[in-house]
C-alpha cells in the first residue's frame, strides 16, 4: 500500500487562542508524520503569514484570513487544495468555510474526507450561538455531513451526540493522546510552608465553568483547609473575561488566593505540572480535554465534570466527579484537601497507568492509521467503527 497523503483542515483561525483543537491537530501531525504510512499536511486560515511546521515531512500552509474570524474565512484556500494533491482530507470542527471548501474538493475529486467534530455538537455547545449554527447546519454542514465518509469521535459521549443530531454515517472512536513523562520524573523540591496548589489549565472561557470555580474557591476559604491551598489559573483569557473574573475575586476577598499564570507551554508548562497537586476542570461542555490527560500523564488526581467525556478516570478511581456548579466543586475540592498523601498519590498514579493503557500515543497512532487505510484501501473495516 502507498503512503496515504493527508490534508488537516482546522476550522478555527490558527493560533494558540483555539485552545484545545490547535494542540490537538498539531500534535496529531506531528505523530502520524513519525510513521511512514501517512503524510499529513495542515492547511490553515490564520491573520498571520508566518508558517509553522509541526512535523519534519509535512508542511503548514497558511492561507489569510479575510472577514470575522468566527467564519474562517479565506479566498486562498480552495487554491490552495486545488494546487496540491492529496488521497483525502480530514476536517477538525464544524460550522465555518473550511467544510464548504472540503465539499467543493470532494466533488471536484470524489476523493474521501472524515470530519472530527471535537465536541460540537455536545447539547450545551450547540446551544450557544443556536440560529448560527441551524443557519450553518441548512446552507453546508448538514450536506457535509451526508457527503463524509466517516465521521470522528473522540469518546463513546460524543458518538451519542452525535447520532442524536441525526448523523447516520460511520462513527470512528478514537481518543486524544499523550506522552508520558520519563517514569523516574519527582515533583519539584517545595518549601513545606508553601501552600498546595489546585491547577486549573486550558483556555479561559465561560464554558469551562471558571466562574463557578472562582465562586467554589471562596467557599472554600471559609474552611481550614482553603488556607493551606492556592489556586493557578493558567491559560490564555480574553482581556474582558479577565476584567470580569479580577472584579468578581475583589468582590469575593480572594485575590490572594488565585493566580493568573497566563498561557504556559514547553518547558514551563512541565515545571508547572510538576508542582501541582491536583487538577480541576469543572467544565459545561468538551470535547476530550488535553489537560486532564496530561494531568493524569504527570500522576496528577484530577475534580472534572461528566461533561469532560472521560469517564474511564471516574472508574479507575483517578477522577472525583463535580457537577459545573459552585457548591459541587466546592465539595469535591474539598475531598481532595482532606485526602491523606498516600491516598492522593495512589489516586494520581492510577491516571498515569490510565493513559498509559489506553490515551498513550502508540495505541492511538494505530488507530488512526488504520481509519485511513479503510477509507483510501480496500481493506476491511475495523471492528471499533461503528458503521450502524
């Protein structure tokens, strides 16, 4: 079988600020490039000439943005399909221009594409921005739907929901991965007078519930426990939703408690984890959370709502469950602050053997391998795709 030529397309701007999907896509390139089956190429929309390539033998091709970043919208880019050749392409996200031009490819080719919906079309998400997204849904995503000829899902939640929408094409489950840190990595030296620290990561926005972890955190601070523990909030924020979130902690008398990192990547971001103690993400709506998998990667316990679709940490016992609610991360916080240093240990190392079983990239690396060998190949089907 000949190397399988892959075109990403992301459907948001390309930058750091998309969150969980830039990190997902980058690092699903820079995977699948180390194998000699497939060639990934990403084709992105960006307000940024600058070209990145997250992987040696494939390219990012930068193709301007033109109008509200919310469309993605750019007159380049059915040139830029046009000019290259490629055996298929694979949409990640829904709603703007990049799926319109994945359907004009598709006819002009008949070649296959598979559209990853990262957690769009989860019941809170489509709520929001609800007229926009029917509008969108009437005029292409819905056609573009039936034209796929797969359809990615990143756990069993999310093929739910998406059968719930009405999708009837085949569903293929494949989770987000991580690396695992070298296995002889300690925490940091602390000083012991130090407070613990509860890391929330990720992009800072509504729908991960941070208002309420703000209102939690002060109920928190009425307990013992809350003064031997700080909060990190490290991620990107818009610099309203900033304004918003320091008036609501002067308004609550916790400012000292709570801390904006601002985003943290590399290194930083290593020396980060290895100072945290426990992780909490008391999200509304997801579609698989980079941070609770490298939480977990790090040997870190985790607070994370059923909405982080990943229920696998709840029945490991790597995972207290909160509903996105103040008095239900307030509760489960505390449960954490009280467990005895075995136990929270214990706790973290079960996520660690977690993703080693089953988010590790090896495994999810076969898998992707193996959809994309189904759809340009004539091989068989395999049997974790939901072709009903």
């Amino acid at each position: 079988m000949h190397r399988i030529d892959v075109a990403f397309l992301p459907s948001t701007p390309w930058s750091g600020e998309a969150g969980g999907l830039y990190r997902a896509v980058e690092d699903l390139t820079r995977g699948l490039n180390s194998r000699d089956e497939v060639r990934v190429n990403i084709l992105a929309v960006a307000d940024t000439t600058e070209r990145r390539s997250p992987a040696q033998n494939g390219y990012t091709s930068i193709n301007m943005l033109l109008g509200p970043r919310r469309t993605c919208y750019s007159n380049s880019l059915r040139d830029s399909l046009r000019s290259a050749s490629f055996d298929m392409l694979h949409l990640h996200g829904l709603w703007t221009y990049p799926t319109l031009a994945a359907l004009e490819w598709n006819r002009r080719t008949t070649k296959p594409f598979l559209i990853s919906t990262h957690g769009m079309l989860d019941k809170w998400a489509l709520r929001q921005s609800r007229f926009a997204k029917w509008f969108a849904t009437a005029l292409f995503q819905g056609r573009a739907f039936r034209k796929a000829s797969c359809i990615h899902a990143l756990s069993l939640a999310e093929a739910s929901a998406i059968r719930d929408f009405g999708i009837r094409e085949p569903i293929a489950v494949i989770p987000n991965a991580v690396a695992l840190p070298h296995p002889d990595q300690q925490y940091l030296q602390r000083d012991a007078e130090a407070r613990r620290t509860f890391l929330f990561l990720g992009r800072i926005v509504r729908k991960k519930g941070v208002s309420e972890l703000v209102q939690a955190w002060r109920l928190i601070q009425e307990s013992a426990m809350g003064q031997q523990w700080r909060l990190l909030l490290a991620g990107w924020i818009a610099p309203e939703f900033l304004t918003e979130l320091r008036a609501l902690l002067h308004r609550l008398r916790i400012e000292e408690t709570v801390e904006f990192t601002g985003p943290v990547r590399g290194r930083e971001k290593h020396d980060l984890l290895l100072r945290t103690d426990a992780l909490v993400l008391p999200s509304h709506s997801e579609g698989q959370p980079m941070a609770v998998l490298e939480a977990w990667a790090y040997g870190i316990p985790t607070v994370i709502t059923n909405e982080c679709n990943l229920p696998e940490g709840f029945h490991a016992g790597a995972a207290i469950q909160c509903c996105p609610q103040a008095q239900s991360i307030a509760t489960a916080l505390l449960r954490v602050m009280r467990m005895p240093a075995p136990e929270l240990s214990d706790m973290g190392l079960r996520g660690r053997e977690l993703v080693r079983r089953e988010f590790s990239w090896p495994i999810i690396l076969d898998r992707y391998v193996s959809l994309y060998q189904w759809l340009i190949h004539d091989v068989p089907c395999p049997t974790w795709i939901r072709v009903n």
